[in-house]
C-alpha cells in the first residue's frame, strides 16, 4: 500500500506528492518515527522548534490514518521503549479487516456474474425453444 507523509510546521502543511510503498500503517508509522528523529538534531542545529512539526501519514485515497508529532521522538528519548501507540493498532485491525471484506465482496461479486451470465444463457435458450414452437409447421 503507498503512504505518503505530509510535514504539517504549525499551521502550515507541505503535502507529500510521492508517497512510499510499505506493507502495512506499523512500517509507515516506523519510517515517519525514523524520519522525524532524523530530523531533529537538524532542526535544533537551525534553531528552529522541532515541536511544532508533525507528520500526517495518509493513504492513497487522502484519508490521513496517523499524526505523528515530533513530539514522539522526545518522548522515545525520554522513555527509550515507547510501544506503537493505540491509535495505529487499531487503524492496522481496521485495514486488515477491510481487506478481508473486500475480498469476500468480490467472490460475492464474481459470483453473483457467474449467475447472471447462467440466467442469460437461459433465457436465450428459452428464446430459441419458444421461437421454434411459435412458428408454423409445414406437414
């Protein structure tokens, strides 16, 4: 699935036109940790406030799924074992389900094709038979 992470400085949001193909939100989530931490000592170098940045993760479609704040990466520091927040294990529950959903909708789907092309084979057939019996015979 492709996330894209768009940096929010205050009010201010610089989108993310790319994105980056990862497996699941806990990648995404880990990727925008490391970017963040990266980052920091950076934006301390420039004297610029670390705190006022954060990063939306969103998926293709435009839905932001997770803010990560930078504040994360100081927390991290502080407790060394920060485990994934809860917010990102139930939106990757969410999109596991979603998946399974989608892919039960489209065996319906296929399916219910199949039954409709079978009813129009049918009824063709039917056409035929009441063609030939409708139409007079010669003796």
């Amino acid at each position: 699935m492709r996330y894209y992470f768009h940096l929010r400085v205050g009010q201010e949001l610089s989108p993310d036109d790319l994105g980056m193909e990862l497996p699941d939100l806990d990648s995404a989530y880990l990727e925008a940790f490391q970017a963040a931490q990266d980052m920091w000592a950076e934006l301390l170098a420039q004297r610029s406030d670390p705190l006022i940045r954060s990063f939306e993760i969103a998926d293709s479609a435009g839905r932001v799924l997770l803010i990560l704040p930078f504040g994360e990466v100081l927390d991290r520091a502080r407790k060394r074992a920060v485990p994934l927040p809860e917010q990102v294990r139930s939106a990757q529950a969410l999109l596991e389900k979603t998946r399974e959903l989608t892919d039960a909708l489209r065996e319906k789907i296929n399916g219910s094709k199949e039954i409709i092309e079978s009813a129009r084979e049918t009824m063709r057939e039917s056409r035929t038979v009441l063609q030939r019996l409708s139409s007079p015979r010669e003796w």
